[in-house]
C-alpha cells in the first residue's frame, strides 16, 4: 500500500532507483528548481525495508505493464501485465462499441472463453474522457472467465482492473483507428513477447473498410464535453487538450 511505500522512505527512495539505473534523465529540472538527481538524492531510505526493492532483486523480471504496437494500434497501446502470468492469447472479436454493450452481454452470458472482447469509442474523444472498463474486467472475473477471455479498448485501465487487458490504443476508434474496422469474429492476436497487438485481416481488407468508415455523431453536442472532446489529443500524446 501506499502507506507502507512512505514508510519505507517515499517515492523519493524510488526516484533513487531510477537516477542509479539510468531510467530517467537525471538532468532534468523538476518543479522545485532543482534537478531530478538533487531531489532524488534527498530521499532517506528507511534501513532494512522491504518494500522497495534494490534493482538487483527485483520481485519480477518484468514491470507490471508493456507497450505494444501492431496493426490495431500503430501508435501503440499498454497492457497490464501484473496479476497475472499470460503472455499470449488469439480468439475472436467480440465488437462492442460503448463499455454498457459489452457489460450487458457478459451478464447474459454471452461472452465464451477464448473471445476477445473489444470496447470501442471509449478514448478520449469518444468516451469523451477514456473511461475506465473496471465494471466489464470485474464481470469477466465474475463469469469465471479472467483466464480465458482478452479485453482490448482505446478506454483505459488502472491498478484496480482484473485479467489480461489491453488499453489505450491509439489512434482510438473515434479517430478512425484500425480499432474502429473491427468487426465480431475478426481474429485478434495478443502477443506480449513479440509487443504485438494485431486485427489479423488482410491489410488492404482494413484499408477498405477504414475507407467506408464514418465517425459516429459526438455524444455531447454542447457544454464541456463537447469541447474537451473537440480540443484533446491522442491517449499516446497524453490525452491533453493542447489544441488551442
């Protein structure tokens, strides 16, 4: 828990680890006026915990989320890989294109092991707002089925969200990403080792159907969303409205 991180001597004692393993660039000046280096050294690490661990005895050789890229998200996407140990899945697309359809047809039962279940015009001009799919995630593990059902969505996640997920790509369907050409029974390939996430279709297949593809009305029209949703970029720019 948190707790137990400030207890061990704070976030400061993580920075350390990233100034020692060359992870940042210790050069840069923070919101104090001093380098990341001056404030990371700053940090007194409590003897004898535990909790942040030396980069020579990580818990996992791996973090707890990756990048992948393919050709359902050419700008990329993240996938958490904490919580569990899957590394591949390939199934059938389940198309969903809002977080309540898919919702509604896991709780009728009628999503089965193997699928891949996609929730679309989720990102942040879509949602608007790239909201989080932790109801969808937790009826999957609900339904039995975290070990052998995939979610994929230009939404997002966090820490919270259960199984093998797949957010935050980009360009999101709104946009008129790749994600948008999917279609149910579309097979989807996952592959954490090769960093790929692919619509396995022909690519002059998703060209023409990107072609036929009309992005669906906002769904606020006026008031802040709408203008959120009209000023804010990418999830792989940081989703920031910078569209002055």
């Amino acid at each position: 828990m948190a707790v137990d991180v400030d207890k061990a001597g704070g976030i400061g004692v993580i920075a350390q680890r990233l100034v020692d393993g060359k992870y940042v660039d210790s050069s840069a000046v923070t919101c104090t006026g001093k380098t990341f280096a001056e404030e990371a050294a700053r940090a007194v690490e409590t003897p004898g915990q535990e909790v942040i661990r030396p980069l020579s005895k990580p818990l996992k050789p791996t973090g707890g989320l990756g990048i992948l890229r393919g050709s359902l998200a050419p700008e990329g996407c993240v996938i958490k890989l904490s919580g569990h140990n899957k590394m591949l899945h390939r199934g059938p697309a389940r198309v969903f294109n809002c977080e309540e359809d898919a919702m509604a047809a896991v709780q009728k039962g009628a999503i089965k092991a193997n699928d891949v279940v996609v929730i679309r015009y989720e990102g942040p001009r879509g949602g608007p707002g790239m909201r989080e799919m932790l109801g969808v995630t937790g009826a999957i593990v609900g339904a039995g089925l975290s070990e052998s059902v995939a979610l994929v969505t230009d939404g997002r996640f966090s820490g919270a969200t259960h199984g093998f997920m797949v957010a935050h790509i980009a360009p999101e369907a709104y946009n008129g990403g790749p994600i948008a050409a999917a279609e149910e029974g579309d097979t989807v390939s996952i592959d954490v080792a090769a960093g790929r996430l692919d619509l396995e279709i022909p690519a002059e297949t998703l060209a023409a159907r990107l072609r036929k593809w009309q992005a669906p009305k906002p769904r606020y029209a006026t008031g802040v969303f709408a203008k959120y949703s009209t000023l804010v970029a990418s999830a792989s720019e940081g989703a920031v409205t910078s569209k002055f």
